[in-house]
C-alpha cells in the first residue's frame, strides 16, 4: 500500500465522489477509479458502495479514514519539519469543535493563527458531545480538537489542554424582557413561566432547563433544536428566551440582544483537545496558540 492511494483514497472521501475528487486530484476519473479498485483489491475489502453516480463508504472504508488520514499526516509532519527551516508555508490543519467553543475560543484563536501562519489551510468539523471529539482525535480524523463539558475533560491517551470556563447566561427574547432593566443577573427561579428555546438533550444547557423543571420551575419549553446557529435567530424573532454559554454573548449584543447570568452559576469547562505525540507543525502552532489565549484569559 502507498501513500498515493491513501491521498486518493481521502480524496474521494473529501469531496463526495469519484467526479470531483479527480477534479481536485487532477487526474481522469477512470485512472482514480483503477487506482481505489486497486486499494480495495489489496485490501481484500470493498472501501465504498457504488450507488448510481455516489460513492458511499463500506464499513471497511470508515475504518481506513482515521489511519489514513494519520499516515497522511506523519508524512506531512516529516515534510514540513524539514521545510520548517524556511518558515510554515504550506500544510492543512484538521479541527473539530462542539457549536459553543466554536464560537468562541476559536473564532479568535483561528484570527490569531491565520495571522501568524496565512499559508495553512484550516478544516473545521462539527461535533455534538465531548466524546466526538475525543474519538476523532483519537481516530486520527482529526488533530484538534475542541470540546465542552460540566466537569474537565479528563481522557486517558489525549493531551487536553483547559482554556476557560464559560457561565451559562439567558439571550433574552426582546418581546417579551420582564426582567429589571437594570439586573445584570437573575435566579434560576426566575424562568418561571417564561417561554424557551433549548438545544436537544445532552448538553448543560438543556440540563439546566430540565434540572429547573424538575425542582419545580414552569418553564415553558417551546422549540428544541438540533442546529444551535438558529438560537439566535429565533431569539430575535420573538420566539423565546435561550440558555446558552457566555460565548454566545458578543454576537447576542452585537445583535441588539440582551444577556442576564443565571445564578446559582453553571459553567461550561471548554478545553482543547489533541495527541500527545507525532503532531504536525500546524497543529503544535495552533497549540502554541491556544496557550497564548489561556494567558490572555486568566
């Protein structure tokens, strides 16, 4: 097995087919195709079902993404320690992020890597749990990773890197702010009878909101969504009032939108997440990155 497979291998995985990854490789379809027949052929395995003109990964496929993309990587890493002697000028650098911290820390962490290294091409995935993330950067599928969690993040084999605690603030719906003008915070208790918008279960934002309920506080639950880049929006159109992370609270006032801290506080412990050993140089630059901003916070 090659490393030329591998590369193609990804490519197609990267942008959804055979078409336009021989696009992005630059070569004919047909000689992709022979060489991905090739891989599976030494394999032993189909690494993708073809069905009409897509190409879905087998079982076998998801398997090989996160080793490949490792070996991809390290070679990238040999190639670049020695090219480090002229400076970074080049490399790809994976990141996946739960929505809060992607948010913030890492709209400014990216301002400030970008700035100091332009020539590195950043790819940001989503993730929903903490244990997304520390699977995809177990797996190899991705170098960074950055997570939110209740408690720190504490995982064996995983290099976790604690940023900054973020309170859980109320983005208050505009029509209907009861509040004082002048609080700055408010009670939990003080949720009663208002109407909310809450991200699915899992999070500790929805565990405040259900732990609330539980202790006997009417709050009313009026949309749960999946995709938390439409909290905000729905916050302005009137909708309801949202518990989120004080990382949402620039781009809420931005908006001409109102946050209260809700006490007694809950905090989100956001961290970054990678391997301990056989890091690209982007990726320990990022890191060298996040640092900085750990000193900025505290």
């Amino acid at each position: 097995m090659d490393t030329r497979k591998l590369k193609y291998f990804l490519a197609v995985v990267d942008h959804d087919g055979f078409n336009r990854a021989a696009e992005h490789l630059l070569i004919a379809q047909p000689s992709l195709s022979q060489t991905i027949a090739s891989l599976e052929k030494e394999l032993g395995v189909p690494l993708f079902h073809r069905i009409g003109r897509r190409a879905v990964l087998s079982e076998a496929g998801k398997e090989l993404v996160g080793p490949a993309r490792l070996v991809m990587r390290d070679l990238d890493a040999a190639q670049s320690a020695v090219q480090s002697l002229r400076g970074m000028r080049s490399g790809r650098l994976d990141i996946i992020t739960m929505p809060s911290p992607g948010i913030e820390p890492l709209t400014s962490m990216i301002a400030a890597f970008t700035k100091l290294h332009p020539w590195v091409r950043l790819n940001v995935g989503a993730a929903f749990t903490p244990e997304e993330v520390i699977e995809s950067v177990r797996s190899g599928s991705s170098e960074i990773g950055l997570a939110g969690s209740p408690t720190k993040i504490k995982v064996p084999g995983v290099e976790v890197l604690e940023l900054e605690r973020q309170p859980l603030i109320l983005i208050v719906n505009p029509q209907a702010d009861t509040f004082a003008p002048k609080d700055t915070a408010i009670q939990r208790e003080d949720l009663g009878n208002h109407r909310l918008i809450v991200s699915q279960r899992g999070s500790l934002m929805r565990w405040m909101v259900d732990d609330a309920l539980a202790h006997g506080v009417e709050v009313e639950i009026v949309v749960e969504v999946a995709h938390r880049t439409s909290i905000l929006p729905l916050v302005l159109a009137g909708v309801g009032h949202a518990v989120m992370p004080s990382s949402w609270a620039p781009t809420a006032h931005k908006a001409g939108l109102r946050t209260l801290l809700i006490e007694p506080v809950n905090y989100l412990d956001v961290a970054v997440l990678s391997r301990k050993e056989n890091l690209t140089p982007a990726a320990r630059a990022f890191l060298d990155v996040a640092r900085t901003h750990r000193g900025e916070r505290n």
